[in-house]
C-alpha cells in the first residue's frame, strides 16, 4: 500500500458512527461506576474504609494477571478469525454478562462489612473481566480499522461525543431514580437505576454492529501478522519488550496519572454534592436537590467538551496529535486544579465548563497517540501483538483507578470524615479534604506528568507518518 493509499483511505460517517454508539453504553456504565460506586459503599452501604481498602488491593492483583493475559488470549490465532474477524466476536460476546454485573455490583445483600466486602469484589472482579475483554479488543480494533492519524483523531472526535452522551445519562439517571439523602436511600432505587442503564447499554451495543464487522481485508492482516500459537511464555517476552521501548513507558505514566486524575475528580462530585454545596438550589425556576444538583455542573461539563470539539479536532490534525496531546495535558491540570475552589454551585458551573473543554482535547488525542506508539511497536516486532499492549496498558489504567479509591478513602482517614454524618457535623479537615481529592491532587500531579512528556517523549507528526506507511506496506 502507498503512502497516497494510506492516508487517503477513509470510512464512511455512517460507519463510524455505528463503530463508536457502544462507547455510549460503555461511557455509560464508566460514569456510574467511577462517579457512585466508592460513594454507594461508603455512605450509603456503610462498609468500614479498611475493608474498602483491602477490596481494591484485592482486585489490584486480580488486574495483575486479568488484564494482560485477556490481552494475550485475544491474540492467540482462533478458528473464529477467518469468518468473523480478530474483534468483533469478543466484543459482541462480552456486552450481556457486563450489564448484567453492573446490576449486582449495586445490589449487595447487606450482610456487614465483610459480606458486603465480598459482594463488592467479586461483583467488581467480573465487571471487569468482562470491560477489559470489550475494552482491549474494541481499542485495537478501532487502531486496526482505522489507519491513518487524521482519520484515528475523527473518529476520537466522534467517539468523544458519543462517551459525553454517556457520561450525562449517568449523572441524570441516577439523579432522577436515586433518593441521595442519608437516611432514606433505597437499594431498588439502584437497582431500577442500573436496569435502565443495562438496556440502554445493551441497544447502543446493537446499532454499533455494522461498524464493528471487520471486513476481508482486516482479516487478511490479522491471519498474516500472527504467526504460529503462542504460548503464555511469549506474553511475558512481549511485555518484556514493550517496556524496552522508551516512548512506551513515558507514555504510560502520563495516561495513567491523567485517567486516575479524572477518576478522582468524578469520583469526588457526591461528596461535592453532599458537603461542599447547599443541599437545595434553584436554577431558572426548577429546584434542585440531592443527586439532582449534579445535573447543574454535569450539563455544563458536556456543553464545554462538546463547544470546540470541532476546533481541536481541526487543532489534533494541524499540529499532529502529540504536540495536541501535551497542550491537553497542561490545560487539564489546570482546570482540575482550579476545582478545589469550587464551593459555590455558580462557580462550579464554571469551572466545570473550562474542565470539559479541557477533558475533550485530552480525549481526543490520547488513543492516536497511544496508536502510534502501538505502531511504532508492531513495526519494530514485525508483529501485531496490539492487544498485548493494550492489556498492558488497561492493567496500569485499572491499577490507577483502584489506587484513586485507596487515595480517597486515606484522605477521608486522615481529615476524620464521617460517612454517616451531615456536613454540619463533619470537621473543617474533612471539607478541606474532599476539595483536595475534588481538585488540588489532581491538578498538582498531572501538572507535573506534563512537565515529564515534555521532556521525554520523542514522537513527533513525521515520524509517526513513517510508520503507518511502512506498516502497510508489510500488511500489519
């Protein structure tokens, strides 16, 4: 294939459309887990913080060897391959047993701490069993269809949409089915909330079906680049090379911390909610209370991620998705910063607008980026072993993510919060302690993981250009 071919080969709207609808239901579930589910355990369950801790150590090792061996299997040759494709069977088949686990992980049977403890991890284990088979396979699909850098930041563009769409249903949902008051919170309230989410989730998973098919020529690659049946020793030996790769492991880290940073700040907004804010607001006339004021700095998230999509789309191709990359990287430390201040509802709003304009560049920069290092991977291997890596890649993301609720939970332990307890009866420490894990740790550690790729990392607009030539040129 010529470097003409490359880079004017282009699918169709429609197409992509359809490839990215299941983002929606999977922005969906993200944004109830990370927003409620530290928050339903700890508030509303009553599990004791040290229990909450020793889950998420738990599950930490579980993601040790979850993560990168799904990516493994995923890669190992299957008969499957030559009617369905490398994908699409694995994404397909993962989508009914990842609903139905974001109901039970909401529907504990209340038996005490150590009970509910195990209902959490085990509930939570095979959630994400199920997320990261999707996950992995739907993100080296999306590198794997979908070639070039500019046409990799359109579909980001769209896909971003799309996980924004999600993210709004997963505030207004639970805000609409969840009585968020401390004593009189309901578990069929949960339970209707996550069976809303699970259909709905499940009919974005149909209208992407079209786009997810691979066609004849992807599965001409995927037969051509994998050769032979690997055995488990061969993952430890690609991971083992993956890491020899510099622009791999600055890479890393700087997503890692940026996910786990959004994490926490999600993650935050009940307690914003709860403590930090009046309980009861008015806005144009509608009264807000509870969940439902969430819905105040959740609509302007989305109204900021969606105001100059077009223009950092047009920004990601102009200047090449690294040079966008880093640019989101320090606007969004500052606008996560910036929320520790918000203790207002109207300066929330605010500021949660900047963060979406904020969040959307850094959304959509990272997966080109994150392909061209994958790219510049399989080149130098002469082997597509993308799922591999993107194994590796979600175990670190899982591993952050699980330490933002470690993080949070010792920050609530050393401020003295009180999960059962109003705001007028928290201390002062632990106000101050929700507006560090709000805004403050955030902004602070992505600030300096800017400071790091900026030193470090090496890729650049022409380079990347190379690879994807040469990489379809030796059909990987």
């Amino acid at each position: 294939m010529t470097q003409e071919e490359i880079l004017s080969k282009r699918h169709s709207f429609w197409n992509i459309l359809s490839f990215t609808f299941s983002t929606l239901g999977i922005g969906l579930m993200s944004s109830i887990l990370r927003t409620y589910l530290l928050h339903f355990y700890e508030t509303v369950i009553l599990v004791e913080p040290i229990f909450l801790i020793i889950v998420n150590v738990v599950y930490v090792i579980w993601n040790a060897i979850n993560d990168p061996l799904f990516g493994y299997i995923s890669d190992k040759p299957k008969r499957f391959w030559k009617k369905w494709g490398k994908r699409f069977i694995w994404i397909v088949s993962s989508a009914i047993p990842l609903n139905i686990c974001l109901i039970a992980v909401f529907f504990p049977p209340t038996q005490g701490n150590l009970g509910n403890s195990l209902w959490y991890l085990g509930s939570l284990v095979i959630f994400d069993s199920f997320l990261t088979i999707w996950t992995m396979n739907y993100d080296a699909l999306l590198l794997e269809k979908f070639r070039s850098d500019k046409e990799r930041t359109r579909v980001m563009g769209i896909k971003t949409i799309m996980l924004q769409i999600g993210f709004v249903l997963g505030i207004v949902i639970p805000s609409l089915t969840v009585d968020a008051s401390q004593t009189s919170n309901n578990l069929n309230n949960y339970l209707i909330m996550t069976a809303i989410s699970a259909v709905l989730s499940l009919t974005c998973l149909g209208l992407s079906i079209p786009g997810l098919k691979e066609d004849k020529e992807m599965i001409e690659f995927a037969l051509n680049s994998s050769e032979g049946r690997p055995n488990l020793r061969d993952f430890f030996r690609t991971a083992a090379k993956g890491f020899k790769f510099k622009n791999f492991r600055v890479f890393l880290l700087a997503q890692v911390i940026g996910v786990m940073m959004d994490t926490m700040m999600f993650a935050s907004v009940p307690y914003w909610s709860d403590y930090l804010v009046p309980s009861e607001y008015t806005f144009l006339g509608i009264t807000f209370r509870g969940f439902e004021i969430q819905i105040l700095v959740a609509v302007p998230y989305v109204l900021g991620v969606l105001a100059l999509l077009p223009f950092w789309i047009w920004m990601a191709k102009k200047l090449g998705s690294v040079t966008s990359y880093k640019i989101a990287i320090a606007f969004y430390a500052i606008s996560l910063f910036s929320l520790g201040f918000a203790t207002t509802i109207e300066l929330s709003m605010i500021l949660m607008f900047v963060n979406g304009l904020a969040s959307s560049l850094f959304g959509i920069t990272f997966n080109p980026v994150r392909g061209a290092i994958l790219d510049e991977m399989t080149l130098a291997h002469k082997k597509n072993d993308r799922a591999t890596y993107l194994g590796i890649f979600n175990f670190f993301i899982i591993l952050g993510t699980a330490l933002v609720t470690v993080i949070i939970l010792g920050v609530h332990m050393i401020t003295g919060f009180i999960p059962e307890a109003e705001v007028a009866l928290q201390p002062i420490s632990a106000i101050w302690g929700i507006r560090a894990h709000l805004g403050f740790i955030p902004g602070i550690l992505l600030g300096i993981v800017w400071i790091f790729f900026i030193l470090r990392f090496e890729l650049n607009k022409t380079k990347i250009t190379e690879i994807q030539i040469k990489l379809a040129e030796l059909k990987l």
